[in-house]
C-alpha cells in the first residue's frame, strides 16, 4: 500500500509519502491530482511514479498531525485549481445501520420505509455477477470541492441549519482521465457531516440536509483493500470521551459491491468529464445521533477505519453569524 498526504507549507502546496513517523516530501508533485495525472499519461504505476518523486526532505508526522508544525494537512484530495471541478457525492443505505437510523426517523416500527425497502433492494440485488448491473443505490450530492475540509479543520453547524453529525465512512477518490475514463485513485476516509434533524422532520429533506461542510482524509490510501474493514468512531467533549462505537464497512458487510456504486455514478454523462475529480463516499455504520447525542460547539469527532493511516479528527463548530435573509437582485440593480 502507499499512503499519501497533502500539505500546505512554507513555499506552497506539496504531496508526501508516509513512511512512519515522518512524511517524506515528493519533489516537484504539488498534489495528488497531479500525481494521478502522470500515472495515466505516462502510463506508469502510482508505485513507480512514488519512487520516482521520493525526495530527501522529511517532516515529523506528529508535529504536521497534531497542528504544531509550519506545515498543515490539507484534504486528501481535492482539484488544486478549480474546486469546482471536484464532484463531492455520496451513497446512502449501504450498510443496516443507515437503514435502521432511518426508518425510526421515518416510520412506525411495524412499517416499512421507502429506506428500508431500497436497502432490500440492495441486499437482493446490490452485487451482481461480474460484468452485469445491479439495482441503483441511493445517491446524493454534497457539494463541490469547496467544501471539503481537512483533518483537524472544523466542520460547520449553519446558522439555519437544525444539528450536524458525523457519519464515519470511507470514500473514494477518482480521476476522469483524457478519454472520459474514471480512473479510482485510492481510498480515504471521511466524516460525511449532515443534519440529520433536518432530515428527521420530512426525508424530502434529505438532499438539503446533505449540504454541509465534509472531510476527507488524512491520507490517501493505495492499494488497499476493501472487503471487511474494522473501525471505531467517537465523539468528545470537553477532553473526555463522550460517545463511542466499533464500526465496519467494506464490501463483505455492505448491501452493494463497489463496482455496482461505481456503476451507477459514472453512468452520468456529466460524471465523466475529462479532468474532473470525484470524491464518494460509501456509507456509514453508526450515527451517535441515533442513540440521541446532540453534538455541540467545540465537540471532537474521531473516524478510524484499520488499514487507512492516522486517524480524521474534526471539531463540530456552530456558526455566530445570524441567520439572514439572501437577497436577489436583478442586473440593472446597483
């Protein structure tokens, strides 16, 4: 496996490989977009184009890790030009947990749930046979890459929004390369951060409610593997453990393979534009919301899935700003 930071420092952006307990600086790849870039136009492997750029400058991982070093982790990937051209989207109803989460907001226990009925519909008919499609999945949008955030970097609760809460999930990252081919880069994890009170108070919700800040990191992984993958989330506050869980994702306890998500998101035309990069997340398998934590300004959520690096550490931070209306105006205004 190769793990893979990005960073921003003295003299700009710059991409390291982890060799613990440093990260060693890659010369001349100032991203991993980059790095992916060269991959596919030089037709050469993420290993060799690595061993190629491996410079001599090495940085204390726990200094960049912890926020003491000159150097800050940035998101694990991203569009280093244009954020906009990084699609940040996500897979709901993949593992039981998500499904259960949502038919208690959704349905009387005796009822079933469009939810639970879709998640069914994954578990019946969510990995097919190679070479042949399976059922769609839920799908959502959660912005573009401006909204990205990275490990250590608050994720934000909106005046108008109702909560926030993570969601502790693995994405995968991908590059449209010059023929319109998605090419999967590696995998990261992430907190896919969303108001599930919102959501709660009608599922039409749930688009709206998926529009938030989100993060991604802090490696990028390579050559892992994604059948079974053991992991724990956690919640603090004020320096004390408030909430924890053990956690799995991976193909083998997922209703969908991922050859079947990737299916039904690069299907889209507009999914396979040339140069883009796509960040997806897969699911998650626990929610401290539905156990009936309610996180608060300054609480620490922690995702670690074994296998994927360090772990993604975010604290929840509720907006000051008023809520205020948001005027249009028409062009002949001043």
């Amino acid at each position: 496996m190769i793990r893979l930071a990005q960073l921003q420092g003295p003299g700009g952006r710059r991409v390291a490989v982890v060799r613990e307990p440093f990260l060693q600086l890659l010369d001349g790849c100032d991203s991993v977009y980059h790095l992916a870039r060269t991959c596919v136009v030089e037709k050469r492997s993420p290993a060799t184009v690595v061993a190629s750029l491996q410079g001599e400058e090495q940085l204390p991982y726990d200094e960049v890790y912890s926020g003491t070093s000159e150097w800050g982790l940035l998101p694990a990937a991203d569009h280093p030009e244009e954020p906009a051209r990084c699609l940040v989207s996500g897979t709901g109803l993949t593992h039981v947990a998500s499904a259960k989460n949502r038919q208690a907001m959704h349905g009387k226990p005796e009822e079933l749930t469009d939810s639970m009925r879709m998640y069914r519909w994954g578990v019946e008919g969510g990995k097919p046979a190679p070479g042949e499609i399976g059922v769609a999945p839920e799908w959502f949008y959660k912005g573009n890459g401006t909204s990205l955030r990275a490990h250590n970097e608050a994720l934000t609760i909106p005046a108008f929004s109702d909560d926030g809460g993570e969601e502790p999930e693995i994405a995968g990252v991908y590059l449209i390369d010059d023929d319109g081919v998605p090419r999967r880069i590696g995998f990261t994890q992430g907190n896919e951060f969303s108001d599930h009170e919102f959501e709660r108070r009608n599922y039409l919700y749930l688009a709206a409610s998926k529009l938030r800040t989100c993060a991604i990191g802090p490696e990028l992984v390579i050559g892992a593997g994604f059948d079974d993958v053991p992991g724990t989330v956690s919640v603090e506050r004020g320096g004390n453990r408030l909430w924890s869980r053990s956690i799995r994702t991976g193909e083998e306890t997922m209703s969908h393979s991922v050859a079947n998500l990737e299916h039904h998101h690069f299907k889209f035309e507009a999914h396979r534009r040339p140069g883009d990069i796509h960040i997806h997340y897969f699911g998650a398998d626990a929610f401290s919301f539905g156990e009936g934590i309610r996180l608060e300004d300054g609480d620490i959520m922690e995702v670690r899935f074994e296998g994927f690096g360090r772990a993604l550490r975010n604290p929840v931070q509720r907006s000051r700003t008023p809520q205020g209306l948001v005027e249009v105006r028409a062009l002949e205004e001043e």
